[in-house]
C-alpha cells in the first residue's frame, strides 16, 4: 500500500493507494498528527511513503516517517520523476504542480496536456505529447480575489463564490463583485485554453483543485475535471521510485 501526504498552505490531504493503483481512502485536515499516521501505515499496512509539502508544519512528521522501516520519499526538485521537467528554475516549481502534471501524464501519456489547478492560486501547466513538462502561469485563485477586493478598499464587502448568483451585469454591489470575480476567472480560464488549442494541437486539458467546482459545467470547451489529479501524480511518483 502507499500513502501520500499532501501538505498545503492551510490544510493538510492524505490519500492511501492499493498495490492497482486505486485511491481506497483519503482524507483532508487543519493538521496530521503522528498518532494518527501509526494509525494509518498500521490498519492499512502501508509499505512506501511519499511527502508533498510547501512548508515547515510537516517536519515532524517527516523526522517520524524518517526512523520508521518504510520507503520514505519527501518530494524535492531532486526527485526522479517519470517526465522531463523543463523548467528553466526546477527548485521554485511548486511540488503541487509538478504532481498535478505528472498525474495527467499517467492519465493520458504523451499527449498535450493542459492542466489547471485551482486553490488559494490557479496554476496552469503544460505538458507536451513528448512528456516534457515545460511550465505554465500563475494567477490569484477565486476566494483569493474575493478578499482582495475587501482587504485593500474601504467599502466593499467580503463575498463568498457563489456561482448561482452571477448575472452579466450585477445591479447590485454584492451582484456585481460575485458576476465580475466569477465570470472574470471563466473569462481568464476559456482565454487561456483557447490560446494554447491555438499554439498546440490535440491538447487534452485537465481542471483540479478545490475551487474548479465553480466552473467544470460552465466552460465552453470539454475537460477532463479530476478530483484528485495531485495524488494520482504523487502516487505515480512513488511507484516510479520504488522500482
């Protein structure tokens, strides 16, 4: 069994894959305990370990992992991985966008790959039919927006997405903050695809993350939507380097 742990900015995911590759449990928290991993590598007996973080919170965990007898992996810009990566500055690229391309990857091997992942930023990633990860973009996700146009004016209030209440044009200023900040990023999504379609052929394109619920019915264009796209990279990632 492996477990993959995926340590984000404000929360804290956990997934654990059978020998087939199939997700049979997953779980998401403010923070992961070593009591409660025992657990897991014990009921679930776990053989290898893999460890996506963009902070210090998991470090004890990690010192933990470290002493027990499991194949541990803590992914880094040093980590063979089962893509080319491109990336003219590997050790800036976040974990969490090296995972996300190399699960499409596994989910469509060598094709273009377009891959958005949206959470507290929306990333958008590249991968080419020859498997080479060669970069993307990076701009505010959607509750990002939402504060920043309550934390830096004076009058306007903090909204939460609400994609029910987006009109073309809001008659109020609630109407108006939730149609522009939601149909805006739709705008930005449908911009950049259509201008990758336009430089690439045959582009498969991937929606992720926590916020792309605003947006997989409302996109022109047809999209593989993948919950969990991160963890399937992770998990691909672990299996490449326990071979």
């Amino acid at each position: 069994m492996n477990l993959a742990i995926d340590q984000g900015n404000t929360l804290v995911k956990v997934a654990i894959f059978d020998d087939a590759s199939n997700m049979i449990y997953n779980a998401t928290m403010a923070t992961l305990s070593i009591e409660f991993i025992s657990e897991l590598i014990e009921n679930f007996a776990i053989d290898h370990i893999i460890i996506c973080s963009v902070n210090s919170a998991i470090e004890p965990i990690t010192g933990f992992l470290r002493q027990s007898n499991k194949h541990l992996i803590v992914l880094t810009d040093k980590t063979p991985i089962p893509i080319q990566n491109l990336y003219h500055t590997p050790e800036t690229l976040g974990f969490d966008r090296i995972a996300a391309a190399v699960g499409a990857n596994f989910l469509q091997p060598d094709q273009n790959l377009f891959i958005i992942d949206m959470g507290s930023a929306v990333t958008y990633d590249f991968v080419t039919k020859n498997n080479e990860f060669i970069g993307g973009n990076i701009t505010p996700g959607l509750t990002t927006r939402f504060r920043a146009l309550h934390d830096f004016t004076s009058r306007l209030p903090l909204l939460k997405p609400d994609a029910s209440q987006v009109k073309l044009i809001g008659q109020t200023t609630e109407e108006a903050i939730m149609s522009g900040i939601i149909s805006g990023m739709r705008f930005e999504l449908e911009g950049f695809i259509h201008e990758i379609e336009e430089t690439y052929q045959d582009v498969s394109v991937f929606l992720t993350g926590g916020e792309s619920i605003y947006f997989e019915s409302s996109l022109k264009k047809p999209i593989f939507a993948v919950k969990n796209l991160v963890f399937i990279g992770l998990n691909r990632i672990l299996n490449y380097n326990a071979i």
